[in-house]
C-alpha cells in the first residue's frame, strides 16, 4: 500500500502534507482536533539532514506551546552509511533527535508513532521508539538488527541464532516479536480514522504516567521478556 493511500485511509479529514526527499511534515484534524505529522517515508536511509530536518519540526512544536498531538510517520531502512555522516558524528546527531523526543513528552505532547514500512537500527531507535507508542501495520518490516549482523556482532553463528529465534523473541526480527517484546503497543490490520484518536484521548487522560516505559511489564505480559523486570529490579536494589 502506498504511503498516500495508508495516509488517507488514517486522516481522512483536512489531510495537508509535503514530502521533501525522505522526510514528510504537515497536519490533519482528528476526532480529538489537530495533529503534526512529522517522520520519513519509502524506506529512508536517515542522514544528517533528514534527522535534522526531524528534530527542527519537533522543536517548532514544542515552541508552539500548544501540546499539540504529533504523529510519527517511520519507513526508514536505518541509519544513512555514508563516509561523510560518520565523519559528522551521526550518532550525535541522533543522540540530538532522540533528545527533541524526549523533550516533546516531557512537555507533554501526546505522541505516537506508525511503522508503515520499514523501521530498522538507528533510524527507528533515534525517533520512532523513543515515542510514547509505537503501532506498525500488519505487513510492515520491524528490526534492529538482521540475523547475518548479528552473528557477525555477537560471534554466534547464523544456523544457531535461527535456532534461538524460535523460541525467544529477542533473536528475533519482526513485526509479532518486537509486539512481544513490548516494542509495539498492537499491529493494526485494517486501518481507520478511529484507531489516531482512541490511542490520543488514552494518553491524554494519563498523560504523566506515559513519563514512565512501561514497556517491559508488556514485554514480561506478553511473553517476549521473560527475565527483564527481575533483572532491573536487582540492579535498583544493589
């Protein structure tokens, strides 16, 4: 499905939107008022510009003062991996990104953000999974790292990664491993005007309790991390 037809299909009324390269910003009215649409689209490579780009809209509505909800829009392929962005520290950069969003919930903006394609490594860590939520839709590509990356990272050989895979989430690439591990708060299969805000009008009646991730009791919940509370439970009380 296209980025214009998914759009429509989840802001159907005043829908206004540009698309420069990668990045996309704009607005539409929802049952519970206006919303910001800011992210990337067609499997964004994010370089220093496009995170940017992100972060400056960010900014501008937080300085609006309005708490206006923003929308997320994630297709990233990861991070960009040119010479040149390394050499001008996007891991800063993204660590800058990554910032702005946390700023946005700290001042209380309802936030969320929508995987439509792809949303891999640095490029979702640095905005979309530092929103309050995260939703992906049902056909869309979720991981951090690829079983082949990973073996090369941790020394584990690839056959025994695919055999982990099986039954731990955390090895895992993919839409239904990361909803288990917490990642995602729910796939959606269809899509409709209703499903942007019901997920605003829960978080604006609890809109402090969102300061805290909860996504690891989820991930505990759901089966996906098994060991994760107990682990942090240890470390606060050492």
């Amino acid at each position: 499905m296209q980025t214009e037809d998914i759009l429509k299909q989840l802001f159907p009324h005043d829908l206004r939107y540009d698309i420069h390269g990668h990045f996309i910003c704009g607005s539409a009215q929802t049952a519970v008022g206006k919303v910001r649409i800011v992210g990337t689209v067609d499997s964004a490579a994010i370089n220093q510009q496009i995170a940017m780009q992100i972060a400056a809209e960010i900014l501008d509505i937080i300085a609006e003062d309005a708490k206006t909800p923003v929308v997320f829009i994630v297709d990233t392929q990861g991070q960009a991996l040119s010479r040149s962005d390394e050499l001008l520290c996007l891991n800063r950069t993204f660590a800058h990104l990554a910032s702005c969003v946390d700023l946005l919930r700290r001042k209380q903006h309802p936030n969320l953000a929508i995987v439509l394609g792809e949303a891999v490594s640095g490029g979702f860590l640095s905005y979309g999974l530092m929103s309050n939520q995260v939703f992906a839709l049902e056909n869309s590509q979720v991981k951090v790292m690829d079983l082949n990356a990973m073996a090369r990272v941790t020394k584990i050989s690839v056959e025994r990664l695919k055999e982990l895979s099986q039954s731990s989430a955390i090895f895992a690439p993919g839409v239904e491993n990361f909803y288990k591990m917490g990642a995602i708060a729910a796939i959606w299969p269809v899509l409709n005007e209703h499903l942007i805000a019901e997920a605003i009008t829960q978080q604006q009646a609890h809109i402090t309790g969102y300061l805290d991730d909860e996504r690891r009791f989820n991930a505990q919940q759901r089966q996906g991390r098994l060991l994760c509370n107990d682990i942090v439970q240890a470390v606060l009380s050492a």
